[in-house]
C-alpha cells in the first residue's frame, strides 16, 4: 500500500486506528495477526552440512579418487598429503560461508530496541517487537525508528536516511500527503523508515508495516533470497577438473593398452597406469590457489583491504565494472561550502580556499550567528549538516564562534520550517554600536522574494535580482545546494517576533552553495581504473544533478558523454528489460534508485557478460554488494550489514585502495597461470614419456615409484613458490580478462602441449642414447632428466614475456630456493644408498650427470626462445 499518498485520515481509517493509539487488547490481537516486529531469518544449513558442502566441487572429488587409488596401490604418503591437502580446502571454504550468514543478524542490530508508543491514550515505553500496525509512536531526537511510520505530525522533525537511501543530508518531515505513487523513497518526506534515526525535533508516526513488510525488512528478505555468484576462478577450475580427469583417464588405457600388447607385465603397466594417473592429476593445485589466495590477501590488508571471502582476491582481476555508491565512497560523507557568492564575485573551491575571511566578515560572522551547531566534548562539531558545513568554513577563516556569540548575543530566534525555508536569529548589536540585527538564512528563491537590498563592497545597494539569479543558478548547475543569507537592522527587537513582520525588506549578504564533496583521491583512483579497462559507475540516491556534477568532477562523466549516460530510478522503473540491457554497459550515473534497482543493475550487468563490483556503505548496498561478483564495503562508514554482505572491506574508506587491490587481483591471477603453466606441462611431459616409449619400441622408462616421486617433489615446492612471484609491469596497463576467457587462453594450452612433448623427446633420446651406450643407468638418467627438465621449466616461465636474465634470478629468492631444494633432494636419491633401495636408483657417473644436466637445460632455452618471439612479434593482450 502507497501510505505517502494517504493523508493523515485516510491512513488512520485503513489502520483501524486513531491519534490516541491502540488499546493494549487491540494490539495484542494485532500481534497475533502480524506477528513481531523483528526480521525473521530463513532455516540456515548447520555447520555439519556446511562443511560437507565442501566436498561437492568436481576437482576435490577427483583428488579424493586419487586418494583411494594411491593408498591401493600402497603409496600412503600421497594419500596422506592429498587427504590434508582436501581437508584443508574445505575448513578455509567453512570458515568463509559461516561469516558471510551473519548478514542478517547485523541488520537486526540496526532495528530499535524500545519505543514509546500511545498505549491505551497514554505513552508507554514498550520492546519494538511488540509493536503493530496502527500503534502510534513518539519520536524525538536520538531515537531509532522502530517500524515504518506514516508522520501524523512533524515539529522540525529530522531523520538521517543515509544508510536506507544513500542520501547524505538529513530528511526534515513533513505531515502532508502526496501524489506520486511510484516516487523514490528518499522523496517520501511523510514516511519515517525502520532503522533510521531521528537527528532534531520531534514528531509521531502511525505504524504502517512491522517486521519483514517494512523497508528494512525488505532488504533483510533480498539478502537471504539473493544468491552469491561463482568467482572466475571457481568456475574455471571447475571447468579444468572435469575435462583434465576425462582426458587422463583416456591416456592411461591407452598407456595400459599400448604396455600389455608390447608384452610389458600386466601388473607392472597396471601400476604404472594407476600411477601415471596420480601423477598427472595437479592435487597441488587446489592447495597452490588458496595459499596464493591467502598471501595476496595477507598483503592486501597491509595496504588497507580486508579480504573476507578468499577466491575475492582473483576475482578483482576480471572485474570489468566498478558500481561504485556515491555517499561516502566517492563522496567525504560530509557537507561542506563548496561555493560563496558576495560582492558580485563567486568564489569557487580554490579560490574559497585562498580568500582572507576579512574580504566578507559579515558574510562568515552570519554563518557563526545564525547557526544551532555546536562543538561537543571531543570537538567535534554536531548539528545539523548544513549548519555544520557553514560553521566549519567561517571557523577555517578565523571566526571564533565563542567571541562572535559574546560580542552578538543572542536574544530571540524564529526556528526553520519547511514551509518557510529559513530560519531567523536576532543579536544585540557589538558594544561600539547601538540597536540589534537579525540574520536570516534559508532556500533562495524564498529569500530573494523577502529581500529589497544587497550587500557590496561599496555599501548597501537595491537588489539585483538578475545577478542574483544567476548566481545561483551557476551555482545550482554546478549540483550545489543554494543556501541564501541575509540581515536586517533593528532599533528594538520586536514584541512579537513572526515570520510575516520579521522577514521583509531583508539585506541579501551572500549566498553559500553546499554539497557532499568528491575524495581528492577518487579523482585519480577513477582515472586509474579507466587506463586498467575498468569502466567506474556511480549508483545513488541523490538528485540527478547533483549526481552529474560530482560524476563530471571526478571524471566518471566527461564532456563528450550523452545525456543517455544518466538516468533516474524512476526512469529505470519505466524501462523494459530487454531495452536496459541494450543500455547498461553504456550508463555512467544511476540517480534516485532504490535498493532492489541496485540489485537490478548489477544482475543486468551479469546479464551482459560484464563482471561487476559493487561499493557501498549502506544498508541499502547490502543485496547488491552480495549479489555482484566482488561487493566492496567500506569499513570505516560502512555499516555491519554491508560489511557482513561483502566480498572485501575498504579499512580507510578509500576508492583508490580498490586500484591496488585490482593490481594484486591480477597479479595472483597471472601467478595462478603461472602455476597452472608449469604444473599441466610437467605433467604432460610425464605423460608423453611414457605414451610415446612404447610406440617407439622403448621400455617402460620410469617407474610407479618414481613418478610418485617427481610429482611430489619437483611439482610441490616450486608450484608454491610461484605464487610470490611480484607483479609484472604492464599490469594496469592492459584491459580485464573476459570474463568467459579460459584458464588456456593467450597461448597456456599451446605451451603446455609443445613444451610437454619437448620435454618427452629429450627424456625418451636420453633413455635411447643410454641404453645404446652406457646401458646400466638408463632409468636413473631418464628419472634425472624428467626431474631437472621441469626445474629448468619453472625458472623460465616466471614472467609471461621478459627473459629470466631480465627480471632478475634473484627476484623471487623462494623459487630459487625451492629448486636448489629440489636439486639437491634429487642428488639424494642419485648418490645415497638408502634411497637407491627405495627409488630404483643408481648412482650416475660425473659424465652422465653431465649428460643429464646438459640435456634438460633445453627447455629452458627454448621457453626462453619461445618468450623472445612473443616480446618481438606478439602484442600485450597475447
């Protein structure tokens, strides 16, 4: 029901209600019929079933397979690594999804404790739980709305709807009805919201809705039906595991076949077959991306981004649109004068900067007088925002409000209404002078009519009411809002002090133009998303042409941009699906939305293909930021509810963070590349080797036992070790991955296949060479060459085009380390007697490690060949 659109009777009438309230028995049948007024929360999955859920990923059930088959075949250290490896997967993955249902429950924080409501005529404090439609409440400042209110009456009545509606400045209420059903909510100034606060004056609503049917109960209702969506990453591991275990499956019957019709032993091809399957399935991969995950998020933090679900970190990468909310993300949050009209002359923000106060004391000494803000115990300045921000400017010039209230005492006031739009103070003239002046201030196009002079640096002059206009129209233009200031001289204050008597013939000082100004660092931090491909959005509750202004300051809107790159909700309302969609990678600024077009917005983009982030501090954030594919919340003036419901918290409040946060996106995301890389192509080459042998009339050239061996050695640490490999240069200089792109993209598949088989030809001409010559040691040599090809590989591969010699051996001091490790434990097995038991091993000659030595550096070399050609004839995006 559109209970704006009722006046007072008509919305007592449809709540069987009147001004004396509800009897305490009436209000009990009513709670019986409605219920509490809480936020219900939907059956959550126990901790039991949430671990369990774990397990359901197809790659974690291929390890778990591989697991059985290791432990069969009496290889329990595999079994035991890649058990700790799946259970370590699913606590981290535990721990993520029981913090992210606390969303609700921060959302039942922001809901009032108590009320005082008009129970059986009289008022009586009562738990907000116990409230019913109908129930008449009193409001004063300080209190939390406890329901939705229709306002039956309003003194000066105030209620901050910053983290409902995204709107910066405090609502001042009204009692009237009004026209328009579908008008936003931040426009519906007779409704008073659950979870708002009232911040001056004092008023009384009629409950409307209770519970799950009010506007907060609403956003609780979208956060528990809204689904969180897969990250890249997820689905492209996803994709990678069903299509590795169906392609390994097939090599190894063919590997079995190929052994037995060669007339190799049954159960040695069986083992080898079962063995090679372990081998090339990358169990270190799942464990290699949450530890690169949880580095880059460990760092992330030193530089002021929180990480509360882990695979967030990749998914900054591939992030294509940032919808950014403008109060307090790209905005201070705060009020302040941006503007300043006197003496013919408008002073914008640098030049407002540089003036001396003393060019317009009279200007600055109303701002002081005319003002009910104050300095609390910290010194903080609290009151209503605009008083706040001309308070603030005049205090910067040097007016003491201390000294100016001593000097000009004040002796009467007629408070702000909104039907007047100002507000009026009277003072006792400075001791030098005789007599009394009042100041008035308020909304210009009422003042200027009150108005018959202005002032000038050459004295009092007859109104100008053209300049003045304009002025204020510039101003007005610019998205500010137009606060006018005037005086009057008084011999004696009058007796009665009325509106009608007091404000006329007024003296025009000034005028001030005030709005919630953009970060200094957004500016930049948008222009940096734009050179990394990443399109910024702004999303607001605010007015359009404050929305434009501030867009086209921080360069979020430009001047070649049509007017389609704006649009209002209610213009989004009217718009069909299909037709939005066709625009919403094209629309720069949302204007006047609502929470769920918020939503709406972000699921269009998805639509699209795009992979959108969304920032926010408010409640109104809070389905959005869960729904969008990284929802960044801000931590400082970021409530509970968007925090719990985001992906990332911003710890210093800053939009240009989230630019640093997308260079480690993309860097961890180059590194899970890199150890992908490096992990498919030894794999491969494992698989070629003992593919091909039998085809070319080779033994069997390694044994189950040591392809354990190489891949627990050789693919761990070094795998590892990749992921503190440091940024690449160009990194914010190329546009985001597609979203859609595969994890083979830019040439990774064709790498992992020549590369594999290189690897395979050197170890099947080395087994070839041996047996021909030295004949003894040929398994050994064949078992060193595999081992040393892919420490060569992993070397090579640290950068995707810049040479080794070019970026620095010791640049990644943890790779070196993990393969001179790696080395060494392979001369272990070589030359300890132990070990030659255990392995089917023999100690190698000087000339044969030589050999062995010789003949793996090639790849090596010919990646390095590989990344010469793509620096000389490849572009960037290659």
């Amino acid at each position: 029901m559109t209970w704006h659109q009722k006046n007072i009777d008509e919305t007592l009438s449809a709540l069987n209600s009147s001004l004396r309230g509800l009897s305490s028995d009436e209000a009990q049948k009513r709670l019986e019929q409605y219920g509490t007024n809480e936020l219900k929360e939907k059956a959550r999955k126990t901790p039991f079933i949430m671990f369990l859920d774990q397990f359901k990923d197809f790659m974690i059930l291929v390890l778990i397979a591989a697991a059985v088959i290791s432990g069969i075949i009496g290889e329990p250290s595999d079994t035991i690594a890649i058990i700790v490896i799946v259970v370590l997967n699913a606590v981290i993955g535990f721990v993520q999804e029981y913090r992210a249902e606390k969303a609700v429950a921060a959302l039942k924080k922001m809901s009032a404790a108590s009320a005082v409501v008009l129970r059986n005529s009289h008022p009586t404090p009562l738990p907000a739980s116990d409230l019913v439609p109908g129930d008449v409440v009193l409001l004063e400042a300080g209190r939390i709305v406890p329901a939705d209110l229709r306002i039956i009456e309003a003194a000066q009545l105030k209620i901050q709807e910053a983290a409902l509606t995204g709107e910066s400045e405090a609502v001042e209420k009204h009692t009237h009805h009004l026209k328009d059903a579908d008008m936003p909510l931040g426009d519906r100034k007779n409704i008073a919201y659950k979870g708002t606060s009232v911040v001056y004056g004092r008023g009384t609503g009629v409950v409307a809705t209770t519970g799950m049917q009010t506007e907060l109960g609403k956003i609780a209702g979208m956060l528990q039906n809204e689904e969180e969506v897969k990250t890249p990453l997820q689905k492209r591991l996803a994709s990678f595991g069903k299509k590795l275990a169906v392609a390994i499956l097939f090599i190894c019957a063919i590997v079995l076949a190929a052994g037995i019709m060669r007339g190799e032993k049954p159960m040695l091809m069986l083992l080898t077959a079962i063995s090679l399957a372990v081998a090339a399935i990358p169990e270190a991969l799942p464990a290699v991306v949450t530890i690169a995950l949880a580095l880059g998020a460990r760092k992330m933090v030193q530089q002021n981004s929180l990480i509360r679900k882990l695979p967030a970190v990749e998914t900054l990468g591939s992030v294509t649109f940032i919808c950014s909310d403008k109060t307090g993300t790209l905005t201070m949050n705060k009020m302040a004068v941006e503007e300043i009209w006197a003496d013919r002359n408008l002073l914008k923000s640098d030049a407002l900067k540089a003036m001396n106060g003393n060019l317009h004391p009279s200007l600055f000494t109303a701002f002081v007088l005319n003002n009910d803000s104050h300095s609390n115990a910290e010194g903080n300045i609290i009151g209503d925002p605009t008083e706040v921000a001309l308070l603030e400017i005049a205090l910067t010039k040097g007016f003491s409000t201390k000294s100016l209230h001593e000097i000009f005492p004040r002796v009467g006031e007629i408070p702000f209404d909104s039907d007047r739009k100002c507000m009026t103070t009277f003072h006792k003239q400075s001791a030098e002078k005789t007599g009394f002046v009042s100041f008035t201030k308020g909304a210009f196009e009422n003042l200027i009519e009150k108005a018959d002079c202005f002032m000038t640096a050459d004295g009092i002059e007859p109104i100008d009411k053209k300049a003045l206009t304009e002025a204020s129209d510039k101003m007005a233009a610019d998205g500010l809002r137009v606060i006018c200031v005037a005086m009057r001289q008084w011999d004696e204050v009058p007796a009665k002090l009325s509106p009608e008597d007091c404000e006329k013939t007024l003296t025009i000082i000034g005028l001030a133009g005030i709005m919630d100004p953009p970060r200094e660092e957004a500016k930049e931090a948008v222009k940096l998303c734009k050179s990394a491909g990443i399109k910024p959005v702004m999303i607001t509750g605010d007015h359009p042409l404050t929305a434009t202004a501030i867009a086209k300051r921080l360069g979020i809107l430009e001047e070649t941009d049509s007017a389609d790159s704006v649009i209002t909700g209610r213009e989004l309302e009217q718009l069909p699906l299909s037709e939005f969609e066709t625009r919403v990678e094209h629309i720069k600024v949302y204007a006047r939305v609502a929470p769920e077009q918020k939503l709406k917005i972000i699921k269009a983009l998805q639509d699209r293909g795009q992979f959108a982030a969304m920032t926010g501090d408010g409640v109104n954030d809070a389905p959005a930021l869960k729904r969008a594919d990284i929802g960044i919340a801000m931590g400082i003036t970021g409530t509970d509810v968007s925090k719990e419901a985001a992906h990332m918290i911003l710890l210093d409040d800053n939009f240009a963070t989230i630019v640093k946060a997308v260079k480690e996106g993309r860097k961890i995301y180059d590194n899970i590349r890199k150890f992908v890389k490096y992990l498919l192509t030894t794999n491969s080459g494992e698989i070629w080797t003992l593919f091909l042998a039998p085809i070319v009339g080779l033994p069997i050239p390694l044994q189950p036992i040591q392809i354990l061996w190489i891949n627990l050695m050789t693919d761990a640490l070094p795998a590892l070790a990749l992921s503190l490999e440091p940024a690449e240069g160009d990194v914010l200089k190329r546009p985001p991955r597609h979203p859609q792109e595969s994890i083979f993209a830019h040439g990774l598949g064709y790498h992992v296949v020549w590369v594999g088989l290189l690897m395979g030809i050197i170890a099947l001409l080395t087994q070839y060479w041996s047996i021909n010559h030295s004949g003894a040691h040929w398994q050994t040599m064949v078992f060193t060459v595999v081992c040393l090809t892919q420490l060569g590989h992993v070397l090579a591969i640290r950068s995707e085009r810049e040479s080794l010699f070019t970026i620095g051996i010791f640049s990644n001091k943890a790779l070196l380390g993990a393969v001179l490790f790696s080395f060494a434990a392979q001369l272990a097995v070589i030359y300890i007697p132990a070990f030659n038991a255990i392995l089917k091993t023999e100690p190698l000659t000087f000339n044969e490690l030589l050999f062995t030595v010789a003949a793996s550096s090639v790849v090596f070399f010919a990646v390095e060949i590989e990344k010469l050609w793509r620096r000389k004839y490849v572009g960037h995006s290659a």
